[in-house]
C-alpha cells in the first residue's frame, strides 16, 4: 500500500503515526494492497480556500476528502489485472485539529488519528448526511479506531 504524505503546514505531526493508521484501516477494511492514498496538511487559509471552493463554505474546516473514484479496483471487487488504484486525498488543517483536540480534552495524535480515519471512510463511499448514513459511518470510524488503539497497545483487536 503507498501512502504519500505532506506536511504543508506549521505544525509537526507524526506522519510516521498517520501513515501507520491509514494503512491499518485500509486494511481493516479490505482494500487491495496496491491502493494509493495521499494525505495532505495544510494551514488554517489553505483549508479554508478548499473548504470555499469545494464545499461553498466560508472558513476553515477540519478535513476534506477528495475522492479519486477508483473504488471498485480498491476493494478488490474487479477481476482484471491488479494495479495501483488511486483511492485520492485526505487533506486535514492541524491547527483546527490542535483547537478541536483542546475543546474535547484528547491529543492532537488522537484527534489527527480521527480525523484521518473519518477522511478515509468518505475515500471510500461513506458520507453523513443522512442520520442513518452518520450512524454507519460513526460506528464504523469507532470501531476503527477501537482496533487502532488495540493494536498500539499490544492486546487483542475488537
């Protein structure tokens, strides 16, 4: 799996960490193992053009995923020649995530964690826009998360 990732920003992150966590859910949720992903940080004014021009919401937002729309090679679910299927970008502002993180009393790893996991899920078709659309899609940013926490603490995956 190739994950690419860039630090645009003014914060050091642990991309070593984000890294580490993308490719756990992707492998959780079965994507083929030549799948590439990108993730990008970016500061509070780069966020908020993106967040204007592709959302036509004003100010910065926390992440922003940007599909490539190659999933059905990704999953695995094509019986051509495997390649490289471009899953797309996930882009997160660190300084929202930092504001965010001191809000609800985690880590800025922890909510960087989340909201890399929550980018991921919309990579691969998962939205909340619908109440029973947020439920599966929470749920399964939980569980993700669950077993990524598992897993970095050395016991059984849930």
């Amino acid at each position: 799996m190739s994950i690419f990732v860039a630090n645009e920003s003014d914060r050091a992150v642990d991309e070593d960490a984000l890294v580490a966590l993308a490719r756990h859910a992707l492998d959780e949720m079965g994507v083929d193992p030549l799948a590439e992903l990108s993730i990008l940080l970016v500061d509070v004014g780069a966020m908020e053009r993106l967040h204007l021009r592709w959302m036509d919401e004003a100010g910065p937002t926390d992440v922003l995923a940007f599909p490539m729309d190659e999933l059905d090679d990704a999953r695995g679910r094509d019986d051509h020649d495997p390649s490289p299927a471009l899953l797309g970008d996930v882009v997160i502002c660190p300084e929202v995530a930092g504001a965010q993180a001191k809000a609800v009393g985690h880590s800025l790893a922890d909510e960087m964690s989340l909201l890399c996991t929550h980018g991921i899920l919309h990579l691969l078709g998962y939205d909340h826009a619908e109440p029973d659309e947020e439920k599966e899609m929470f749920a399964q940013q939980a569980k993700l998360l669950a077993s990524w926490s598992a897993r970095r603490a050395g016991g059984p995956t849930p």
